[in-house]
C-alpha cells in the first residue's frame, strides 16, 4: 500500500491505495470521532496518487465537481452499494437519509443508511458530507460537522 498527505484550504487529507485503486481518503481536522494511523508498511509515494491530488486542488477550486479516481473501499456489499448511492448526489445538492435510502430501493432503511455512510472510507470522493438529517440540520460526520458544514457550504457557492 502506498500514502500521500498533503494540505488543502480546508485541512491536511491523507490518501491511501494502491494498484487496485483507492482506499482510503482522511480528513485531518482533528475534530469528530474517526482517528486514522499511517502503518509503518505502507510506503510514501506522492508520484503515485499526483492525479488523486490534482483532482482533489481542482475541486477545492471550484473547476471540478466529479471525480475520475479508481476506488477500492474495503466494506460490506450493502455499504458500496449506499456508497455508489451517495457518489450519484450532485455537486452542490444535499440529500437526506431518506432519500439515498429511497434512492437504494428502500425507503425505510434510513439509519441502515447512516450507519453505512459512518463507514464511508473515501469521504469527499464519496461525498457523505452531502447527506443531512430529514429536519435538514447536519448530523453526524466522522470528521466533524464544521468540515461537513464547510464542505456544504463551499459546494453551494460554486
């Protein structure tokens, strides 16, 4: 496995893949509750995730609003299936629980849906800050709902 870290306007993210694609993108914010450990086996390489990074400089810029990365999340079929769910909600848009639930074909599987997107290895990319609570207030994010605000925010203005 290799490892990037690099620093953004918003914080330092830390990618993690290899071959297979990626599988793991970490919001450094120091805030909520997901901690994340570089293992001493994986090996820094920067050159390797140069096009994850360039992608990730362009969004941060408003130029881009999809991204072309191969992905390889490590989950239950279930929780892809949510995560490809959340990758369809468009740049700018938020979604509730209750709509990606729908969305997947159940309707009433919004905190199945919550638990799965509390997983999501490959926030950003696989944009679960885009799902609010149904009364429209942020809810929960392991990163911490000011990035999730941030990140919300910054889409809509763009």
């Amino acid at each position: 496995m290799y490892y990037t870290r690099f620093n953004t306007r918003f914080c330092e993210i830390i990618l993690v893949g290899d071959e297979e694609g990626l599988t793991h993108l970490h919001l450094n914010t120091g805030e909520g509750k997901r901690t994340f450990d570089i293992s001493e086996a994986w090996v820094r390489d920067d050159a390797f995730f140069a096009s994850v990074v360039q992608q990730i400089e362009a969004y941060f810029k408003g130029e881009q609003k999809d991204f072309d990365i191969k992905l390889n999340p490590k989950g239950t079929a279930y929780q892809k299936k949510v995560w490809q769910a959340l990758r369809e909600i468009p740049f700018g848009e938020v979604w509730t629980y209750k709509d990606v639930a729908a969305h997947i074909g159940n309707d009433k599987a919004s905190r199945a849906v919550g638990l799965a997107n509390s997983k999501n290895p490959i926030p950003l990319i696989v944009p679960c800050h885009r799902v609010i609570g149904s009364n429209g207030k942020l809810t929960g994010f392991a990163h911490g709902l000011n990035i999730k605000e941030k990140l919300i925010h910054f889409e809509a203005s763009h």
